[in-house]
C-alpha cells in the first residue's frame, strides 16, 4: 500500500511539471507619449502683460459667457490639456487681498484628492511681479495652479486642467513636462507700461 501511495504521488508530480506554457496577464501598462521639442513664441497683444509660451500649444481667448478682456486658455492640445488664465485690474489693497485668499482657497480645494500641496513664492522685483506657485500632486482636477502680482494695479491667475478624468499616475509625465512651459510663462511674464 506504501508503495502505490508513493507511486501515485510522483505520477502526480511528474504529471505537474510539464512544459505547456501558462498564460499570464501582461501587467497594466501607459500609452507611449512623444514630447515634442521646446520652442516658445511671445504673447504681446493687447492686454497689460505679455509673457513666452511653447511653439505647440494654442492661444485663445476665453468663450466663458462671464470671461472678461484679457482671459485667455493656452490650450495643450496634443495633452487634452487647458491652462486657463484670467485678469483683473486691482482697483484697492481689499481687492487685492480678496483675490489673493480666492486663488489660495481654490488651491486648497483639492487637499480632499491631493497626496500634496506644494506652496513657492515667485518673486521678480525688478518686473515687479510677485506671486504664489501651487504644485498639486495626485488624483486632483488642477494640478497647478499660480497668481501673480504687482500688487497694485494688476492680477493674473492661472490654472492647469486636462479634459480628462484625473489618473495622476498616467498624466505625471505630462504635467511635469508643461509644469516646464508654465515655468518659462512666468520667467517671462512682465507688466506693461501703466494700465490698459
């Protein structure tokens, strides 16, 4: 009996140990995304600032029903992605303050999907141009956000939204690539000469 049971258990084993091949899932995987070279152009057209953006990106003002003068999409389109940038005049020190706490509590609002919010100060005192840099990580609508400032005359805000259902694991490499161009947007950004 002792020998059947050991006989049984290696016909088992050897019957196990065949060389068909198991087929096994291939692992999640990301599209190929082909970033094309950096080259930017100037925006100088009209409003109170003027500033560089990339060569592949198209510039339109904003089809809001309540956009104003000056509020422009800088739209990515091989990204599906918008940065929405709109104007103010600042027309008194409450003005300013009430436009500067909406752009941070607007940021803030993505604390509920965000891993992180990074805050930097951007700071050009010979442009006179001042302002907040939010940097939002994870699963969030808007993954950048600024203002900037002269604080007195003028107010730009700007946001970074993709047309998409957010997925930050697959959309990084995309936004660490225009994270770039919204860094030379505001290297570049000036005032003009007074009010327009």
């Amino acid at each position: 009996m002792k020998y059947i049971f050991l006989l049984l258990i290696s016909v088992f084993a050897l019957s196990a140990c065949n060389n068909e091949k198991v087929a096994t899932p291939k692992p999640k995987g990301y599209f190929r995304i082909h970033f094309p070279e950096k080259k930017y152009q100037s925006f100088n057209d009209g409003c109170a600032y003027s500033f560089s953006y990339p060569t592949y990106a198209q510039l339109s003002n904003d089809r809001d029903k309540n956009a104003q003068a000056c509020w422009k999409n800088l739209n990515f389109t091989p990204f599906n992605g918008v940065l929405h940038i709109t104007y103010y005049d600042v027309f008194s020190p409450a003005t300013y303050n009430e436009m500067t706490e909406n752009a941070r509590s607007l940021a803030m609002k993505h604390t509920v999907k965000a891993d992180a919010i990074d805050q930097r100060i951007i700071n050009y005192p010979d442009k006179k141009v001042y302002g907040v840099y939010y940097s939002i990580e994870g699963n969030t609508a808007s993954s950048v956000q600024f203002f900037l400032t002269d604080s007195v005359n003028h107010y730009l805000r700007g946001a970074l939204y993709f047309n998409e259902r957010p997925q930050y694991d697959s959309i990084q490499p995309v936004v660490k690539f225009i994270k770039q161009d919204i860094d030379k947007l505001i290297e570049t950004f000036q005032w003009k000469n007074g009010k327009l």
